[in-house]
C-alpha cells in the first residue's frame, strides 16, 4: 500500500504540534506544491532548458515510463532497453508509434555478456539478483517467486554509449529491480566525464533481493560521483515501514531550478 504524501505530512507537522488547515493561500498555491511531489513534474522542470534532451529508460518493461517521456518530451531522443524478451515483444509493440523512442533488447549491467535473469511471477520484479527469503513478507505472496532463469543480453552503459555514438546523456532512469548499482559499475566512464545530468531510480529499502544496495550506500556512491539528492517521490510502506522510494539525483552545476540562498 502506497501511503499518500498528504497523510505523511500531516502526520509529521501533527508530531510537532502544529495542524495543516486550507486557506486561500493554499489554494493558491497548491498546483506548485504539488509540483514538488510528482517526479515527472520535476523531470520536465529540471530539463526545460534542454531543447532535445537524450533520455535513457532502462529497464522499460512494457513502455510504462517511456510513453510517458514521449509525451512530456516531444522531440526527445529516448532510447528503452528491456532485456526479457516477453517484456520487450510488449515494448516494441507499445511504442511502435512513438518515432522518439528506439527500443533495444538488452539490459545494462557491470560486463558486457549473457546473464540469467531471475524470471518471477510478477514480470515488473524480474531482476538479476536473487529473491530474498523475506520479499513476500515485504510484497506479498507469490509475486516475486522465480519460475525460470532466462538468459538475456547485457551490456555496461560504457559501452553501450560507445557502440551508439552517444556522448551525453540528459535523463538516466533505472528501475532494474535492486541491480541498479550494476549499472552503475559498467558506467565508470561515463561518470568521470562528466556525461550524465540527472538519474531517475528505483531505491528498495527492505530485504527484496539478494545483495541489493541500500538507501545509504546510494547516497554515498552518488555523492561520491558529484551528484546531489533533488527528491524522493512515491513513497511505498508496509506496517509503517518504508519499503521503495523513486530519487532524483543531480549532477552538481549542471541546474536548479530554483535558486537556492544562504542565510
């Protein structure tokens, strides 16, 4: 169950003692303030001065985000890797009619090679790591219960951006199911020069996968590379606990949409 944002903060503000009624101000403002939650919204902020930005939709499943970069991105260049081939029959056939968007049957990884993608039940949670012994306590029954291991194409973002004569890449968005930090080992380069903006990514934060990353060692391997947190956005919990975020990271210098002062 996906805890809604306005609930968390009424709760948070309740803590401290104060109440959130409406006003006139509020409805004045409230398009803006809800702006700040939905992470799309910030995407197409963050890119608005980018007048054809390239934009990376790995992990794409079924086209989910990429119609939705389609739309918010006119004349974007989206490229969408999607490695299980049922996955990727559906993606071809979900954005034949997208001219921005260029489909590709791989995955990215830390080496360029076959892999074995752990196929579950819920195609979405197909990933290269293994199922955690607690993850249907965290998501449910059944969901994430592998039923083959399919062996699939990968290859690191180095190469990759190499082989397609790419030298900069605007959006990077990652949902590979806790191997995100994979993608980010075969990304040594790109990293060092500087050729990523911002990074759109799935964090799991209860034991989901084998050997998945935790929020913290995100935080630290990006800021680490220069980049900055801009947000979190879908909060998911379970009993009160936080299970999933999505995140926003930054490339320091490259914008902000609102200036920031210091006292």
């Amino acid at each position: 169950m996906i805890i809604p944002i306005k609930r968390i903060t009424k709760a948070i503000f309740a803590k401290l003692g104060y109440d959130i009624v409406r006003s006139s101000y509020a409805d004045d403002v409230r398009s803006s303030y809800s702006d700040d939650f939905d992470a799309f919204k910030q995407q197409r902020r963050l890119l608005s001065d980018v007048p054809s930005p390239v934009i990376f939709d790995v992990g794409a499943h079924r086209a989910e985000t990429s119609r939705i970069y389609a739309e918010l991105f006119p004349n974007a260049v989206i490229h969408a890797l999607e490695p299980f081939p049922e996955s990727f029959e559906a993606l071809v056939r979900n954005t034949f009619h997208l001219p921005q968007v260029t489909a590709h049957p791989i995955g990215l990884a830390q080496a360029n090679r076959d892999m074995e993608l752990n196929a579950n039940v819920f195609t979405p949670t197909n990933s290269l790591l293994e199922t955690h012994e607690l993850a249907s306590e965290v998501w449910g029954m059944g969901l994430l219960d592998t039923q083959a291991r399919v062996v699939c194409k990968f290859m690191t973002l180095d190469a990759f951006l190499a082989e397609n004569h790419i030298n900069h890449v605007n959006l990077l968005k990652l949902d590979v199911q806790g191997a995100e930090y994979k993608v980010f080992e075969g990304g040594k380069n790109a990293f060092a020069k500087g050729m990523l903006d911002v990074i759109y990514m799935e964090i799991i934060t209860l034991p989901t996968y084998k050997q998945q990353w935790q929020l913290a060692k995100y935080l630290e391997f990006l800021g680490d590379e220069d980049f900055q947190l801009h947000g979190i956005y879908n909060l998911s919990c379970i009993s009160g606990q936080l299970r999933q975020i999505d995140a926003i990271f930054v490339r320091n210098g490259f914008t902000s949409p609102i200036p920031l002062k210091h006292a």
